[in-house]
C-alpha cells in the first residue's frame, strides 16, 4: 500500500463505522393472516419503564396516543378510561396481560386490540465528552378475538452522531426525539 | 463652529428617534383607560345576561396560593384592594366578607360553588366576586410574580365577565440599555397587579359603553412588561407555539355556541399545581372565542367533588359523562390533559403538555394534540421573541393550541 492510498482507506473506514455510531435500528413483526383493516378502536396500556427516567413511560404513551389518533385509522380509548377498566380488572403483571385480561380490558372498553409497551431507553447518553438523547420502545398489539400478538415493532433514535462527536451540540431535544421513535413505529404499523 | 455642526448631524438621528419613542409612548397611553375618581355614569342600559358593570359591588377573595410554596399573599391582596380603590371600584368590606366565608367554611379561594356566589350576593349584595392566583413570586434577585385573575358574574350559573393573567420577570423584557430592569419585588408586584387591575377597568368600562355582553372583556391582555395590550379576536398568535402535531377533528360547527369545560391536568411534572395552573391559562384563551362558553373553573370543581371523581390516569370517558349530564353542567365539550413539564423557577422557562378534548354527542375524543416548548426556541439573535417566564410561555401555547382547535 502506498502512503497516498493510506488516507482515502481510513476515509472509507470512517464512512463505514458512520451507522454503526449513530443508534438506528429496527425490529418488526406483522401476522400475516391479521386484516388490519377490521380494527377501529384500540386500548394502548401503560408501558413498562425500564428507564431511570421516573415519567419516561407516560411521556411515550402519550405521544403514541395522540399520534396514532392523529392518523384518523385508528380510535385510542382515552387513558383516563383505560386505567378505569384496569382497575375493575385487578392487578396485570409487569410482564403483562394475561389472554384472559386482555379479553376482558377489550371487553370492558369496546376495544379491538391491547397494545402494549416498553421503553427502554429514554435520556441522555454520553460516549466521551459527547453526549445526545436517545429513546428506545418496543410496542405489541394483541388482537381482542384470538388473544394472539398481531404486531410487533421497536425502534430506537437519537444518540450520539459524528456530528455530535466532532462539533458537540448535546443532539436533539427529548420530545423532537421521542416523536421520531413514534413516526418510526407508527410507519412500520401502516406499512 | 465645525465641530458643533457635525456633532448636530449626528445628533439629529438620536432626536428623530427619540421623538418617535415619545409619540409611540403616547400613543400607546391613549388607547388605555385612565384611572378616575369615581365609577363613571352608565351611558348605556346593562347589558342583558350576567355581565358585571363597572360601578357594581365586587367581592375580593383572599389569593388563591398556587406557587406550591409560602408566598406573601396578604400583600398581594393589599396592593390589589389599593389598586381597585385607585379605580374606584365599590369592593365588599372585609369582615362581611370574613363573615360569609366562615359560615360556608370557604377555604379555596380559586373557585366558589353557585351557594355560595348566591349566598355572597343576598348576604353582602355583591353582583360579581374576583378570584385571583399567585402562581409564582420569587425574590431573589431579579424577582418574578405570575398572577391570573377572574371575575365572575354571580349569577344563576355564575358565569366569567373577564379574566387576564400577568407574568413578568425583573430581569425579562429590560428594553433599551436594560432601563427596564426592575430589581424590588414590591415595585415589580405592584406593576403586575396594575396590569390586571388596568385590564379589569378598561373591559368593564368598554363593555358597558358598547353595551355588549362579555366579548369586549376578552381582547385585553397583559404583556411582558406589564403594559395592557388590547389585541383583535381575529389575531393570530405565534406560530412557534402551535400544537407540533394539530391533531384530530377541528370543531367545524360555526354556528353553534359550544359550552365548554376545563378539568385540572393530570399534573406528571415536578412543579405543583401545574395542573391547575395549566387549566387556568386554557380557561382564559377559550373565553376569547366567542364561539364558545367557559365554565367556570369553581363549578367543575365543585361537580368533580360531588361525583366524587379523581383523575389519577389522565381523560376519561366519566369525566366527561358527569361534566357533560344535564344535572350537571351541561357541558358539550371538556378539556382535560396531561402536564408533563412546567418549569417556572430561574433559567429557560420550558412547558410541556398534551391536550384532550372530549365530546358531548359523539362521547368520543375528538381532539388531541401535544404542545412543548421553551423560552429560547425559534430564537436566533439577540434574544429578539424570548420568552421569560413560564406563565408567558403557557399562555402563549394554550392560546396557539385553542387556536388550532378552531381551524
């Protein structure tokens, strides 16, 4: 190798580590035999939190909520009357409902399906002296008259970039970050 | 002899634009009511409904305390009896009022019952009663105070004549080599409370000219500096804080009159009563579409309480049942939401929250939208559109969000 090839290869090297530097990554189920077309309300319950961030998961919940009605194919039971069934229901565990209680919350709220959550990562992460907000959420729907999981997504955005890395900046806000996350799951549920 | 003419050239830019300052000033004077010495002659006959003319008894409420913390409320309320004296307003002394707040065990003073507006006016003889809350008043330094203000007609409901709010920040909108700066939070209370008391006068005063009902009480405002603005209904507010997502179905019936009710937040964030001071700003933007009719505050309260219902998780569909029930109040449309930031203390003010609005007919959601932002967002240069306070901040958003709502 010639010393003038050496830089043009540390170049390439460069561009090559550029997406595995920044955290996108993707995840997907869809049931094959599930008419999607058949829902029109769904129940979006509580989603576990396994973040240090004490409201991180009432923060993604609301914002999939609003969003996904935002889209108009979808009617989301409000929260204030999703927590009302799941307290006539008594207790669902952290790793969540059971066939039974799924049956039972969609009954209770004239849902086609359950979908719940988990959010993984919400807040700042630090590589170095760089640091960005990265949010990471794992979502499934459960469809009311099989009990089954029709659908299944994660996806996670933010983190710290090269640009980050080479000029500083902290990445982008939380929210900006979070509605990301949410256009990400909800493309991969109306693909 | 040279040196004096060129330093007049110079000098004459400075003069233009001083004169310009001194007309802008006084133009801006013109277009406020000034204080007399007593309540004017009515020009015109009251206005049907249940508007309060200026001239009529008014009960004053001790303040309600939202600042989550100890704050001097005494004093505010001092300098506010002072400046509706200033005024002339004919306010109900304090021991009949004492009186009638021991009999009905009165303790939250942001919001009354229909007994006890019915009781204060057979009892004291007062037609409209004004509730104010402290949301915020810091000392230190550059001090800080928010207040929002409402008279209510008592009537049969009581119905709001007029509301306004006031947030200002000693070291916020400074002008011109920072001559504005105001560094002693009584001076800066007495500014705040000025405002409001300006604002309450003017509305009442052009009301009562025109002889129309509450709509003139809903353009006046407070800005950053104190200073009563008078802004047209059909003014937009900045785009910067509209909904990110304007969201759901628009009310599109224009030609229905809407009765509209506003539950507290549900409050997830650190600051307290962010929920209820949220509910307060979203009350003061709604009364200026005169589309709509707002509830007050104190009678869902008081509805919530009699149903015995709790919002623990956010909107529910029973809210709206009990709120929207002709027993009750009759409610076509109740907004509710979610707090999630409302940080209100020194540095960036930064607000956060998702907006519900739930449907009478339909018993459905149909609108939801998410609005956050900070003082600093959209700004590039020299501060220009910075926003100092929290209380600016939620006006500022819950105006763009009602906003959208309308579209």
């Amino acid at each position: 190798m010639t010393a003038k090839q050496r830089p043009l290869n540390r170049i390439l090297m460069t561009l090559a580590l550029i997406p595995l530097v920044s955290c996108v990554s993707d995840d997907v189920f869809t049931e094959p035999n599930m008419d999607f077309g058949s829902l029109r309300a769904v129940a979006v319950l509580p989603f576990n939190n396994f973040t240090a961030e004490e409201f991180a998961s009432a923060r993604v919940r609301d914002a999939f909520s609003t969003m996904l009605l935002a889209t108009g194919a979808l009617y989301v039971i409000p929260p204030g009357e999703v927590a009302r069934a799941m307290g006539a229901i008594g207790r669902i565990p952290r790793e969540g409902p059971s066939s039974e209680q799924i049956k039972q919350l969609a009954d209770a709220l004239d849902a086609d399906a359950i979908i719940t959550g988990v959010v993984l990562e919400y807040g700042p992460v630090r590589s170095g002296s760089a640091s960005a907000n990265v949010v990471s959420v794992s979502l499934q729907m459960i469809e009311k008259a099989s009990g089954m999981v029709v659908w299944s997504a994660s996806s996670t955005r933010g983190g710290i970039t090269v640009w980050d890395r080479l000029f500083g900046g902290g990445g982008e806000p939380m929210n900006a970050v979070t509605e990301k996350v949410v256009n990400d799951l909800l493309d991969k549920l109306f693909d | 002899m040279i040196s004096w003419t060129s330093s007049s050239i110079s000098i004459r830019p400075v003069w233009g634009l001083l004169a310009l300052l001194a007309l802008l000033s006084l133009s801006s004077c013109a277009s406020r009511p000034e204080p007399s010495d007593g309540p004017p002659e009515p020009q015109l006959p009251p206005p049907a409904g249940q508007a309060v003319n200026y001239g009529d008894l008014i009960a004053v409420l001790p303040i309600s305390n939202l600042t989550g913390t100890s704050a001097p409320l005494r004093a505010v309320e001092k300098v506010l009896r002072a400046q509706l004296a200033r005024w002339g307003f004919r306010i109900v002394d304090a021991d009949s009022l004492a009186k009638v707040m021991d009999r009905y065990r009165i303790r939250d003073t942001g919001g009354l019952s229909p007994g006890v507006f019915r009781a204060l006016r057979e009892e004291t003889g007062a037609v409209g009663v004004l509730m104010t809350s402290l949301e915020v008043f810091y000392e230190d330094r550059f001090p800080r105070i928010s207040l929002m203000s409402r008279l209510v007609a008592g009537g049969d409901p009581p119905e709001i004549a007029w509301m306004s709010g006031v947030g200002l920040a000693g070291d916020g909108d400074v002008g011109l080599l920072a001559l504005g700066r105001v560094g002693d939070p009584d001076a800066l209370m007495e500014i705040a409370v000025r405002c409001l008391v300006d604002s309450l006068a003017g509305s009442l005063t052009e009301t009562q000219a025109l002889g129309s009902s509450a709509s003139h009480n809903r353009m006046s405002e407070c800005d950053s500096r104190g200073e009563v603005v008078y802004s047209s209904p059909e003014a937009n507010g900045k785009r910067r804080f509209r909904p990110r997502k304007p969201l759901g179905s628009p009310i599109t019936d224009v030609n229905r009159r809407y009765s509209v009710a506003v539950i507290p937040f549900l409050n997830l964030s650190q600051r307290r009563n962010a929920g209820r001071i949220l509910e307060l700003h979203f009350v003061n933007q709604l009364l200026r579409n005169e589309s709509l009719s707002v509830v007050d505050p104190g009678l869902v309260r008081q509805e919530l309480l009699a149903n015995r219902v709790v919002m623990a998780a956010g909107p529910s569909l029973e809210n709206a049942r009990v709120l929207s029930s002709d027993e009750s109040l009759g409610a076509d449309l109740i907004f509710s939401g979610v707090v999630f930031d409302y940080q209100d203390g020194y540095g960036i003010p930064k607000v956060d929250f998702s907006l519900t609005v739930i449907e009478k007919e339909s018993h459905k959601v149909v609108w939801s939208s998410r609005s956050y932002s900070t003082g600093t967002e959209g700004v590039l240069f020299f501060d220009l559109g910075r926003v100092y306070t929290a209380h600016q901040l939620a006006a500022e958003m819950a105006r763009g969000a009602t906003e959208a709502l309308s579209r």
